[in-house]
C-alpha cells in the first residue's frame, strides 16, 4: 500500500506528508512497505541508511524509533528518543515516544508527564504517534491498578479514533466486568458547571477546553489556581479533584474529594465522592492481619499421619487444588483442614452455631533433597492460630518435634479477617440449607462484626464510633455504601439496610426521574435502585439497562431488567431472552434463578419458539441446587422431547461430564441414555470481598504492552 501523500508526516509537525517532508516520501514509503511486510530487521537498516543520508530528519526518526519498538531493542530506542528530543525539543512525536518508553520501564508517572508534554505541544491535528501513547499510557495505567487514569485516557483515545479502531472500547468494557471491582469505580465522572455569571466562568471554560483536549495538566493548573480564590465553590473542587485523578495523582484526587465531600452540597452527591476518595486514597491504610506459617518437623511419620487421619477435628482434604506458584517445591501429600470443632455425623438438620468453621490448614510434606519430612500450619496470626498450633502439637504429641518460630507469608485487611470465614460442612448437608446458614453468617458478621472494626478511613475509629461524630458521620456513611456493592440481591440490601437503622443513618430517599434537576443520562450507577423506574418510557428504561450492562453494575442490571420485563411493549423492541439470560446468569440463589427460568420458558412457549435452552438451564440450576431426583427427572425430559434439536444433547453431556457424572465418550447422545449419578458441585473457594487498586489490574488486559503500529 502506498503512502497517501495527504496523510499526516511522521515527523510530528501536524502537517500533511505533501506539504511537509515530501522529499523523504519515497524513503518512508519504501520503509512502510518493508513493516507491513514483516520485514522490521531491513526496515531498521533502512531507516538507518536514509538517516545517514539525511540526518536529524523528525519523520526518519520517528520511524526508527517505531521499528525499534517493534524489535523490543528499548535501549536503542531510548537512544533514538534522546537523539529526537535533543533535535527537535518541540516536537510532539517525540515526547509520545518517550512516554511509551516510560510504559516499558514502568514508570508510569514519567509516562503521564511525557505524555502531557506531547499533548502540549499539539497544536491542531494529533500526530499519530501522540495517538499511540495516550492508549499505551491508558493501558499501562490500567495494569497498574490505577482505574482512574486508565479510564480517562482510553475514552480521550477512544474519542479521537472513533468507531474505526476499538482496542480501547474493549479494555474499558474489559475492566468493567472485573470481578469486585466496585460499581463506583465502573461508572464515568464528568466535569461539573460552575454558575452561570460567577467571576471565574470565564477561567473555568478555558480549563474545560484543556480538559477536553487531554492537556490535564494545564487544566489543573488553571483549576487549581481558581480553588485557590473561589473555595467556597464546590464545582471548582470537584473538578481540581477529577483532573489531578486523571493525571495519575491518586493523592491529590482524594484529598480534594475528602474536601468535597465536607462541603455544603447534595448528601448522595457527598457520600459517593468520600467512597470513591476511600477506595482510592493511596494514604489509607488500613489495619493488617499477618498470614502465618509454622513448619513442624516429623519424628515418626506413620504414627502421625495415622492420629491425624482419625482426629476429628481435621478433615482430610481430596484432590486439594495447589497452585504450583505458590509452593517452593513439590506439593503436600496430603493436606488438612483444621476445624474448630468436630465434624457433626449428619448436615441434614444443622443450624449456624454447629458448622465447623476451618480456623487453619495443615499440609504434611514428605523427605525433600534438601528439607526432611514436615507439616506445615497456616492460619491468621490470633486466637484461631493458637488454637490451631497448641491442638496439632497435642495431637501429634511424641510423633512430631518442636515447632520452629512462625514466619509472615502474606497479609490481608482486618476488616477482612472479619467478614471472612470459611466453612466445612458434612457431605450431606442439603445445598439451600448451606445457601441459607452463609446468608445467615453474613448478616451476622455485617451487623455485628463490621461495625465494631476499626477503619483507616475513619482515622482508625469504628463506625459505631465514627458516627457520633459529626466530623466523620458522612464517611461512614461513604463506607457503608462501599460495603453495600459487595453484593446484589433482595437479602443483602435487607441486611444494609438494617445497618444503617442500627448506625442511625438515613435510609437513601427514592428517586423521581421527572423532577427538575435529575439528569437520567448521568444518573450515577449506585443509584440505579432507587429510581422510581415505572415513571420512566421504554427508551428512557432502556438506555439504562445499556448502561448497567455496559458497567456490569449487577444490581442496575438486575432492578432495570425486571422493569423491562414487566412492560408488554418492551418485547417488540428488545430481545427479552437477552435479559432473563442476564438476570439468570447473576442470581446467587438457584431457586431464584428457577423462577426467572419458569417465567422465561412460558414466554418462549407462548411465542411458538423452542424452549430447549430453557430446559436445559432448569437442568443445570437443580443440578446446582443439589435436587437430584428433579434434575433425573428433568434429564428424561429433556431425552425425550429435545434431544433431537440440535446441539441439545451434547449441552446435556457438557454439564454432566464437567460435574463427573459421565465419562468422556466420544458419543454425547448415546452416552447420555444410560442416565448419571447427579449431586451438587463442589463447595467454591472462598473469595476476597473487599476491592483494592492495586488488585485491579490482572483481570483488565493481557500483560502485553500497547505498542506502537
């Protein structure tokens, strides 16, 4: 492909290849042609000839510097970067490459400010190497954790670029759907209006234009100065706030988020910009709670491990999942959960006070090359670790030696170990009788436990405390919110509802979408569940339906798709299997997920349409339920009535061969008419339910660098 001679040159200028370097049109053609042909070792001898030929020219070192990149050869494109930048200091192109240099060596500060430094510089049309960096400096910031930043510079991408190029679109609904990350952190924050007529309106446009050009910096500049004589106006501090978060300057966004939050604006206004300071701030800390290990050598090795088989409160753990990165050697040969009680002889009647709580684990490892046989406890430092080392040291008793002192492995949020627990129950137990002792633990911890932790945020006081203060009452307010995203279902908003009467908190007021002043497009996700949606039309319902799948914001999915379905003339607009599938897809309790089912079937049904995929979640969900005789009977249903339809029986043999009800046969149907043993899967592993920014990043993007094209 030939170089379009109306196209933007390399060298930065912001002018058309024609009017600027065209004598070098012909090299840069002939070094395109040898990149788009995957020939980036003779583009670099290339570039490098033409070079000498043609020294300090912008466009041939911008281009050497992109083939540099190609070839992963940094420090010669820190050279070339130097060399560019010595020649042409003004030169946009050539801060862009040296904030995504600054990307490759993780320096992600550096990064910004070069990257402001080209933005800077850009007088009218964008180079397309200056492109380049914002989404690089974007997708560093978003492996970094830093939400914020991220997200501000892949939209300023995205809405430069368009619909022709979607990379950033993908990351930011990427992001969107990490798991934990807060409905808070999903939605965007706009710039807010200053009065119409104030003194600084004029100053406050400017900064708006900045902002708007992603020249942040200036735009702080100019915001911060206008904070400096107008502090009273609480837009201004917002705005300052935003700007210094979109420059990667967590410090300085929540400082000014913590000041707006104090000032005399709207409560929901308020308590939402203290969530977000909190779950930002990079100066609160909160209190740890050290992971311990304790390593006991073994002096008779069949005498233990035949008292730690028959001790009844350890229970053997079968097929335990190791995660080889984590273990400095081979794995345990057998590995124990150790219980604070014992295991009851049935679960059928079990109430919440019987059910072992696991308080450590215990892994027996056999004669290494360098290390002599052993167990090895693990266990939150505390009452639960004492307990756990002074019963195996009783029960190994003469069998194992002397534990050796106790070294720090990890460390996890106090208020985790709090709400935290970990349960073991007997095989028996019915499944919606484990469901509804974890909700009723749940409640338990969040009204009882929670309020009595001591948080960073709250200057180390309790909630309970923090209230009493009028200093501090709308920060626990802020964090009741945070600990209110933690879940999205009718027990759980019961339970933070109950916490704030029992904080003596205001319960948040509904909201009426027709009142003057409510703007529904920008209506903050949080909120979702309050809006009065019956007063909404179905366009209006719907976009924000859009918009909370577009954030994975569970709970707005969940309270604007049930209103969709309520309505009979949603179904000639939207494709309503698309919301119960949703709606199922998020249902902590299968019973719920049943009834979505049932309903979902009958409007299928009434269509004149195949109900198969809906029979065959009913089968997965009883599965899951642990009904096994009606999962059996829903199995011979499905044999008889569908497996017909294509793909239907070999979903069916998927679901059954994944839970091990079925052996891999290389005939689905015919495997599936000698019918399955079916039961409930196996218990999940406990997850983190408190979100960091630095624990953001592994799920948003691949590990790999945006580099230049």
């Amino acid at each position: 492909m030939s170089v379009d001679p109306y196209a933007l040159c390399p060298c930065g200028s912001g002018k058309k290849l024609k009017f600027c370097c065209s004598d070098l049109a012909g090299e840069i053609e002939k070094i395109h042609r040898m990149i788009e042909g995957d020939q980036p070792r003779a583009a670099l001898q290339h570039v490098e000839q033409s070079l000498r030929k043609y020294p300090g020219r912008a466009s041939l070192l911008d281009l050497k510097a992109v083939v540099e990149f190609t070839l992963e050869k940094f420090e010669d494109v820190a050279k070339t970067v130097d060399d560019f930048l010595a020649k042409e200091i003004k030169n946009p192109s050539a801060h862009a490459h040296a904030a995504m240099l600054a990307c490759v060596k993780d320096d992600l500060g550096l990064a910004v400010g070069r990257l402001q430094d080209a933005l800077e510089l850009v007088a009218e049309n964008m180079p397309l190497r200056v492109l380049e960096a914002i989404g690089a400096v974007g997708h560093a910031l978003l492996l970094s954790g830093d939400v914020l930043a991220a997200r501000a510079h892949l939209w300023l991408y995205q809405g430069i670029v368009g619909k022709e190029d979607t990379r950033a679109m993908q990351l930011l609904l990427r992001l969107n759907q990490s798991a934990g990350l807060p409905v808070l952190l999903r939605d965007n924050l706009f710039l807010r209006d200053v009065p119409e007529g104030h003194v600084c309106e004029h100053d406050h446009y400017v900064a708006q234009v900045l902002a708007s050009q992603g020249k942040w910096r200036q735009a702080a500049g100019v915001l911060d100065a206008l904070v400096e004589r107008h502090p009273e106006l609480e837009a201004l501090v917002f705005n300052s706030a935003l700007v210094h978060g979109w420059l990667g300057d967590r410090r300085g966004f929540a400082q000014k988020m913590h000041q707006f939050a104090k000032m005399e604006v709207p409560v929901d206004d308020a308590v939402e910009a203290e969530a977000i300071a909190q779950l930002l701030d990079p100066d609160t800390d909160e209190a740890m709670v050290e992971t311990l290990l304790v390593t006991i050598p073994m002096q008779d090795e069949e005498a233990l491990i035949s008292r730690l088989d028959a001790a009844d409160r350890l229970h053997r753990q079968t097929g335990a999942y190791v995660d080889p990165q984590s273990v400095d050697g081979p794995p345990p040969r057998a590995e124990y959960l150790v219980l604070d009680r014992a295991m009851p002889a049935s679960g059928k009647e079990l109430t919440r006070s019987e059910v072992p709580c696991v308080i450590a684990q215990l892994g027996y490892f056999g004669r290494q090359t360098n290390r002599p046989q052993r167990l090895e406890l693990v266990a939150l430092a505390g009452a639960d670790f004492d307990a756990a080392l002074a019963g195996v040291r009783e029960l190994a008793g003469d069998a194992a030696g002397e534990p050796e002192p106790p070294e720090t492995i990890d460390h996890i949020p106090a208020i985790d170990a709090a709400l935290g627990w970990r349960w073991s129950f007997p095989t028996d137990t019915p499944a919606e009788l484990r469901r509804e002792l974890r909700r009723e633990e749940r409640r338990e911890r969040i009204l009882q436990k929670w309020p009595l932790a001591p948080r960073a945020a709250l200057a180390g006081k309790s909630p309970s405390e923090g209230v009493a203060d009028p200093e501090s009452r709308r920060a626990v307010m802020a964090s009741v919110l945070i600990l209110e995203q933690g879940a999205a279902n009718a027990d759980h908003a019961q339970t933070i509802a109950a916490l704030r009467d029992g904080l003596s908190l205001p319960q948040p007021e509904p909201i009426d979408p027709t009142a003057e002043g409510v703007d529904v497009e920008r209506l903050p996700l949080v909120r979702f569940a309050r809006v009065q949606l019956e007063k909404l039309d179905d366009e209006a319902l719907a976009g924000l339906h859009r918009r909370a799948i577009i954030a994975g914001a569970s709970t707005a999915i969940e309270v604007t798709g049930r209103e969709l379905l309520r309505r009979p003339s949603v179904a000639e607009k939207i494709k309503t299997d698309d919301i119960y599938a949703r709606l199922i897809q998020q249902q902590e309790d299968p019973a719920v997920a049943l009834d979505l089912v049932d309903e979902a079937r009958r409007r299928t049904e009434a269509s004149g349409a195949s109900v198969a995929k809906w029979e065959v979640l009913s089968f997965e969900l009883l599965i899951e339920a642990g009904r096994e005789q009606e999962a059996l009977e829903q199995l011979n249903h499905l044999r008889s009535n569908h497996f017909d339809e294509p793909g239907i029986a070999e979903r069916v043999y998927a679901i059954l061969s994944a839970i091990g009800a079925l052996p891999d046969v290389p005939d689905p149907a015919g495997a599936l008419q000698q019918g399955a043993h079916l039961g409930p899967p196996a218990e999940p592993a406990p997850a983190s339910a408190i979100w960091t920014p630095d624990g953001a990043a592994a799920t948003a993007g691949e590990k790999k660098l945006w580099m230049p094209s």
